[in-house]
C-alpha cells in the first residue's frame, strides 16, 4: 500500500512540473493555441504521460495527460495523446537518460532555420546547456518519419529543430528540458539579431567551448 502512495506521489508531481512547464512556455510566447506537447518519463515503471491531443499548455490540469508505455501503447489518462506521441516516445527509446521532452514552435528557432543560417550558441549558458542543435527537415506531424529523425538527432544532441514546425529538447529532468527549450531560443533570437545587424561571425571563443566551467 505504502509503495502505490509514493507511485501515485511521483506521477502527481511528475504532472504538476508539466503543467508548471506549459504555463511558462506560453507565458514566453513559445507556442501558441493548442500548438506544442510536454512528456515525462513516471519514476520506477516503464510509462510515460504525455499531453492529450488539443490541449493548451498553460490550461493544462492532471486529466489532460494521456499515459503510455515505453512500447506506445496508450495505458490510461486522456483518451488521445498528442498527435506527436511517437516522437516522445522514440526519443526516450533512443535516450534512456532522457526523463522530459519538450516540443514547441519557437519564433526565432524557426526563424533563422529558414533563413538557412545555424544557430549560434554565443554565451556560456548556451554553450553549457545546449552547445549545439540537430536539424531534420520538414514531415507532417505525427507522422512515423519525423518520430524517426528526430529520435535519431536527438542521440547526438539535446535539442532539435524540426524544419517549418518547431523544436524539441530534452533532459534529465522537466526543469533541465525547459531550460533547454528557453536558451535555444534565446540563442536563436540572438542570433537573428546578428544577422540583421550584419554579422555573420560572431561566436563563443572557439577555444573555451570543450572547456567550459561554470559556479
């Protein structure tokens, strides 16, 4: 008895750090409407819950989350998971350090890939978090081929964009995805900024990148 309170206590807070997530993403115009989807490993089971089809990030209360396992069989919660489901779950299939994915449709991000320049990761935070990002061109939502690529980006990076649509990022944790997801975009707005100013070259010292210490 005592095991399923604590299994119950770390799916609840799983889901309340989602939809503490949601509410910050929207809050800073990273996705708009019903657009974007959150995911987390459940601690100690081989399930994830991830956003129901149509929801709102930032109205999102613990029924919206569909619950699945490892394999992609729906389990529980809301009866339909985000039409990106197999990203999500491909994701934690290629990464099993991987415990959050956060997939949203960033301005800049977008920005700057369709003006087929690369993301420059110019300030510490960015080279300490992020350092660089995978790319896989555009296919329809949901679709098995955008799951694949992206599941194949993301094992050599911890984040991704995803041509015309947006982008995901992962991490350890929900906070460590969300801070990925806020300083790839940070990154990218800086970087349209250089290149309307002109500039095409600025970057982090080459020779601090693979040495980077932070307090």
């Amino acid at each position: 008895m005592g095991h399923n309170r604590t299994m119950a206590t770390d799916r609840d807070r799983t889901i309340d750090q989602l939809i503490d997530a949601g509410r910050h993403v929207v809050d800073r115009g990273l996705v708009q409407a019903s657009g974007g989807n959150l995911s987390a490993r459940l601690p100690g089971t081989d399930r994830f819950v991830v956003t129901g089809s149509g929801t709102w990030l930032d109205r999102l209360t613990a029924e919206d989350f569909a619950e699945l396992t490892l394999s992609g069989d729906h389990v529980g919660g809301a009866p339909r998971p985000s039409v990106e489901w197999r990203l999500h779950q491909q994701t934690y299939d290629v990464r099993a350090d991987v415990a959050a994915v956060v997939h949203l449709h960033p301005q800049h991000v977008l920005l700057v890939d369709m003006l087929g320049a690369p993301i420059r990761f110019t300030t510490l935070d960015h080279q300490y978090y992020l350092g660089g990002v995978g790319r896989v061109p555009f296919h329809p939502s949901g679709s098995e081929e955008i799951a694949l690529l992206a599941a194949q980006a993301v094992v050599d990076h911890d984040a991704v964009v995803l041509a015309h649509h947006g982008c995901s990022t992962v991490g350890d944790t929900v906070s460590m995805a969300l801070r990925r997801a806020l300083n790839l975009e940070e990154a990218a707005t800086m970087t349209y900024r250089l290149l309307v100013a002109g500039n095409t070259t600025a970057d982090f010292p080459a020779e601090w990148k693979d040495n980077i210490i932070t307090v």
